[in-house]
C-alpha cells in the first residue's frame, strides 16, 4: 500500500492513536513504612500456633500501634465472623489512642462491618455475653477488676477472644494482670500479642525480666535492619526518629534529700519516690529556677517542650512560673479533670498558644504530639522503663511527620547504664534469647 502511494506520489496518511496506560499505581489511606511491614508478617508467623504468645519490640516513636493493627486486620480478613479481638492498655490515653487507631484501621483495611467498644474511663460494656463479634478497647485495671466481680461474663468472652493484645507488655507479668491475660487466653486458637518499646520490667532485677521473656515464651519480633547492628540507628538515619541530642544538667540535691537503700530499689522499679523526697526537691529553690532558666532558652530557640515534674503539685508551681515569666505554658496532671485535660493536650498539641506542658503521671505513653521537640525530664528515675518513655515523646522523625532532630534534658539525671535510644533498644536482648 506505501508502494503504490509512492507510485501516485500521494503522502500516507498515518492515524494516531492513543495510547492507553497498562498499569495504575495506588496507596492505600492505611500504609505501612517497610520496616513495619516486615515486623506485621514476622507477628502474623508467629501468632500461626495455638494458644502463640509474641511480643513485637520497636523503639519508641517507630509505629507500634500501627504496625500491631494492621497485623490485627490482615489476620480478621481471613476469619470467619465471631472473632473478638481485646486491647488491654492502662491508661486513659492508651485506650483513646488504640480505639482512634483500630476505627481507622478498619475503614482503610477491613472487608465488613466491624464494631469496636470501649470499655475504659467513663465508658462501660453492660454485659460481656452479647458481645459475639468485634474490637474491645478496655483498660487494664478495670477489666481486671470485672474478672473478679463479673467472672462469669470475662469467661462466657473467652470463648470467642482470638487475640489479646497487651499494650506496654513489660506489666504483663504482674500477678493481677497475668491472671487476667491466662483467663482471656482460654480458647486454644487464642493468642496473645504484647507490645514495647522496652521488653524488661526493671533494669536490675533480671529474675523479672527473664518471667516476662518466659511469659512470651521468649518469642520477640523487633526490628532487624540489613546494614545497621541497631533499628534505631537505621530509623534515625532515615528520618523516621528524630536524631536525639541528650543533656545532663547537673544538679546535687541538699544534704537532707537522700534515698535508702529500700526506696532507691522502689524507683528503679518505677515506683514514685518517697513523699519526703518528693517534698524536698519540688521545694529547692535553685532546683527550681534551673529549671526554669533553661526552659526559657528553650523557648527562645524553639522549643516545643514537654516537661516532666516530680510531683501534681510541681507540675502546677511550674507551670505557674513560666506563665509569670511569659512563658506559655500549662499543667495537665493524674488530678485534671478528664474534659480539662483534653482541651489542654488538644492547645498544646495542635496550635501556637502553649509552648511547655508540665505534667506529672500522665503523657508519658498514648500521647501523640509531632511539634515536640524537646523532652524535659525533670523527675527522678532509675527504671529504663519510664525514662525511655519518656524520651519518646519527643522521638518522632520527620518521615513521621515529627522533626529532624529532638533534646531530652534530664536533670539530676539517674537512669543508669545507657543515655540513648539505641543502647536502649538492645539492652534486654541476652534475656529474650538464652536457653
């Protein structure tokens, strides 16, 4: 044909066509980062026994809760109806936060209607039997209290509970919560997924960090990383944890301001330390004004501050302080009222009108806040626990919608041992992994 239009020399006239895309590229509103993918399927493989126990292990600010409920959707998609998954966790922030994650997972993952109950603070499921399918939410103590009053209910739940998931998993061995966790685990295709960023219960009792390992029949998912002896350093590199800059500020106590051997040994464990204590450093005046010094050059850097305080009442001085100095800052503590303490996270959290939050007994797990970029440790402790908690308030990279680079200010400053996330991070490793 091309011939013959040469021969009458009339040009060919070629059709374009258009060309169609072979592929389209999508993201689900729900996704995970690759590391926490390969710690979902490294769960979902062991939960695969019956009556499996796991603890998934990832540092502070690295995605959990997220990681966990995706793992908790994957595994229900498979399953027929009359699966009940129970979240346990001990605080009021915990709970929010879990219930928040679970709705969003489902929407974004979930394959039918789905219901999730809370059962925790001020919220209460009236009976246990009629619920046949579902997400619990509940908090710890609370639902341990109704496996005494209401066990006939806890145990008729059993039946149809296919995964108990243990946030802040280092309290799992307590006696109460134990028995808790082996009465929901009575169904043989049950398991139980604990979580942490820390898997030991103190720093120098080893006897009770092996019970927990034991607990978790020593199967522990963390996050291994080709290329990197520690996760936190590959998470760090990569911007999903703020690179963390670690302060002491020096300061020794009176004379008449000394632990026994006996209360030294309960702060380790994480107990709060003695009232006389308690009383005496709130009171020191050059305590006190180091503090707040350093909080005000904070501020003027930058500083998007979390502070914590030794005490209810320290926090409230503190937070008084500043404020007179023109510092904006609030206190939120154990003894504000729940409503109250909402509308302080929610200022500090997501405007420009608080710049320090002093609190005491609350914020130091469940609380989301990505402008944090300074954690000010301003009370004792010994427990690896709680300080590594309290670190990762501040933790979260900018790949996590965090910041490039965070501060922990830590005065007096007695978490012995290790003074990064990374030291942290492996520190109960021998533990999880001997005979």
């Amino acid at each position: 044909m091309a011939t013959l239009h040469a021969y009458f020399g009339v040009p060919v006239e070629v059709e374009e066509v258009e060309e169609k895309a072979s592929l389209a590229t999508t993201t689900s509103s729900y996704t995970l980062f690759p590391h926490q993918r390969r710690a979902s399927l490294a769960v979902r493989e062991k939960l695969a026994p019956r009556n499996a126990r796991v603890l998934l292990h990832m540092p502070t600010g690295a995605g959990k809760t997220r990681t966990a409920m995706t793992t908790i959707v994957d595994l229900l998609r498979g399953l027929p109806d009359g699966q009940v998954i129970v979240w346990l966790a001990h605080s009021e922030e915990l709970c929010d936060q879990a219930f928040d994650e679970a709705v969003k997972a489902w929407m974004a993952l979930g394959s039918r209607e789905f219901t999730v109950y809370r059962h925790y603070a001020d919220y209460r499921i009236a009976d246990f039997r009629e619920i046949k399918d579902g997400f619990i939410v509940a908090g710890l103590q609370l639902l341990y209290r109704d496996s005494l009053s209401r066990q006939g209910e806890v145990l008729d739940l059993a039946k149809r509970v296919k995964l108990i998931v243990m946030d802040e998993a280092h309290q799992a061995t307590a006696p109460t919560y134990s028995h808790l966790l082996n009465l929901l685990q009575r169904r043989p295709a049950a398991g139980i997924l604990g979580l942490s960023a820390t898997p030991g219960r103190s720093l120098k009792d080893v006897g009770a960090d092996l019970d927990l390992a034991k607990f978790f029949n020593r199967q522990k998912v963390r996050l291994d990383v080709e290329g990197y002896e520690n996760p936190v350093n590959y998470l760090t590199a990569e911007g999903y944890l703020a690179k963390t800059d670690f302060v002491q500020l020096p300061f020794k106590p009176k004379g008449d301001v000394k632990l026994s051997e006996a209360e030294a040994a309960r702060l380790r464990e994480g107990f709060d330390l003695p009232a006389r204590i308690i009383e005496g450093l709130a009171a020191d005046d050059v305590r006190n004004l180091l503090i707040v010094n350093t909080v005000e050059s904070e501020v003027a850097a930058g500083g998007k501050i979390i502070l914590f305080a030794i005490s209810v009442d320290h926090a409230g001085l503190l937070a008084s302080v500043l404020r007179l100095r023109g510092i904006k800052a609030a206190a939120v503590t154990s003894s504000t009222p729940a409503e109250r303490r909402r509308q302080i996270i929610q200022r500090y959290r997501e405007t420009d009108e608080l710049d320090v939050l002093c609190n005491y007994g609350v914020l130091t797990t469940g609380f989301d806040a990505p402008k944090t970029n300074v954690a000010f440790i301003a009370r004792p402790t010994s427990s690896v626990v709680l300080y590594s908690q309290m670190i990762g308030r501040a933790a979260r990279g900018t790949r996590a919608g965090g910041n490039a680079a965070c501060r922990v200010l830590t005065v007096v400053d007695q978490a012995p041992g290790f003074r990064s996330l990374a030291e942290g991070f492996a520190f109960w490793d021998d533990i999880w992994e001997g005979d």
